[in-house]
C-alpha cells in the first residue's frame, strides 16, 4: 500500500504584489468589521430612543446608557462574575467540541453504531437542559463540574452534526482517487476526508461556542452561586433591570468575543475555505 500524496500549492511569487495583496485582504476584513460595531451602535442607540421617547419605567425596561453605567460603577463586580460564566463555558466547549467531533467520526465510519446510537443522541438532544441540569448537580455537586457540564451537553450535539455532515459530504471522486493510488484507510481519513470536513467543525464550533455559554448560564441558574447567570437570577428576584441588562450586555460582549475567536482561528487554519467562499 502506498501513501496518498497530495501536491502542496506552488508559493506565490512577487514580494511587493504579495505584500500589496495582503494589505488588500486585511483592509477587506476591517469593512464588514466596521460595518458590524455600526450596527451595533445603531442597535443600541434604537433601544436608548425607544426607553426615552416612550418614557418606559425603569422596572419595564433599562436603556443600554444605564445598564452600561451600571458596569461602569462596579466592573470588579462584572468581571469576577463573568470570569467564572467564560470559565465554565470554555470548558464545556473544550470537552463538548472534542466529544462532538469524535463521536461524528465514530457513527460515521461504523454503521451498526450510528443505527443504535444517532436516535438515541438525537432523542436525548431534544430533552430541555433546564430539565437534565438538575441531573448533573446530583452527580457533582454545585461547582464548576456541574456547570461545565450542562454546557458540555449543549455544545456537544452541534459538532456531531456538523462532523458527520462534513464526512458525508466528502465527494466520491476524492475517494475514488484514493482508492486508485491504493491509499490506505489512514491516509484516506487523514489527507482527504478530515481536511475536507474541517470547514464543517468549524462551523459547528462557531454554533456550540455560543450554546456553550448559554448552558453555562443554565447551570449557574440552577445551581450556581456565581457567575452572570446568578447575577441575572438575583436581579429578577429584585427586580432590578439595571443590573439585569448589564450581566445580558456582558454575556452578549462574551459571546461575540468567542465566536469572532473561533471565526479568526478557522480563517487561520483553513485559508483555502476562506478563499474559496469570497
């Protein structure tokens, strides 16, 4: 059996065409970024307008202007709260991404497996999590284990999808051609198959980064006695919109903040995707 080789991209020639293009790319990258925080403000200055123009109170709604004072007037406070919310997600998403991608894998390459073990992943995903969270505390405890793990099960389904979708999708030629320079099962699996589902995961990633911390947030809902999600329980029992929308601004600064990480590390690793979608 002989290995697989595929041809490496011939090296662009031309330094200051290269560097010229590579001003271009950057400078394409900042528009839509620019264009993103416009909308953003934009966004935020309608809910501003909205709470002034119809004078709604205080204990209805809170203008971003005051929820943004709000975190001003005690950051310690937020960010300890949202320190202890992203550390739970990140390791949710770490465990439930690695879990994700391997069991894709596994019902993907072992068809008496994917017949007895999709449904079942599939029955148990369409539980709430609200619902199963309480389960976790049982087994352990109400620190972070529990919480990792209700945003574990969260991020978790999206990359089986996404990994076994992108394995599907792998075209026959590729395979074919494989099988024609006698590769073997490995090489096909590592050359082919996985670099042609990496755009896949990675979509999949930038779903469960997002899911994560919201089931980081069920968790502290639950049984947590830190984090913004109990910031965000407390306030409720307060009433205390204030302090409400400035723990949902800081998760939605979280949450952007991790998707744009996961966004930029796939157009790291995958520069032909990035290519090949302009």
């Amino acid at each position: 059996m002989t290995d697989l080789h595929i041809p490496s991209p011939a090296k662009p020639h031309g330094g200051p065409a290269l560097r010229d293009n590579a001003r271009t790319s950057r400078g394409a990258l900042r528009a839509p970024l620019v264009i993103s925080i416009s909308g953003i403000a934009g966004l935020l200055a309608l809910w501003e307008l909205i709470v002034h123009a119809f004078d709604i109170p205080g204990y209805l709604l809170a203008g971003p202007w005051e929820a943004l004072a709000e975190i001003a007037a005690a950051p310690g406070f937020y960010w300890e709260h949202s320190l202890m919310t992203l550390e739970a997600s990140a390791l949710g998403f770490g465990a439930g991404g690695a879990l994700g991608v391997i069991f894709g894998a596994v019902i993907f390459y072992v068809p008496a497996i994917r017949h007895v073990l999709y449904p079942s992943l599939i029955a148990v995903n369409t539980i709430p999590k609200v619902a199963i969270a309480p389960l976790f505390i049982v087994w352990f405890g109400f620190g972070l284990e529990s919480k990792s793990f209700v945003a574990l099960s969260i991020a978790f389904f999206p990359l089986v999808i996404s990994t076994f979708d992108g394995l599907a999708s792998v075209p026959s030629e590729l395979r074919e051609l494989a099988r024609i320079n006698r590769a073997s099962k490995w090489n096909q699996m590592r050359k082919i198959e996985l670099i042609h589902c990496l755009p896949s995961i990675f979509t999949g990633m930038k779903i469960s980064i997002s899911m994560a911390v919201g089931g980081a947030v069920v968790g502290e809902f639950i049984a947590g006695n830190s984090g913004l999600g109990f910031v965000i329980l407390v306030a409720n029992s307060q009433v205390n919109l204030t302090s409400m929308f400035a723990a949902f601004i800081c998760l939605a600064v979280m949450s952007l903040a991790l998707f744009m990480v996961v966004d930029h590390l796939g157009r790291i690793l995958l520069p032909w995707n990035v290519a090949t979608s302009k």
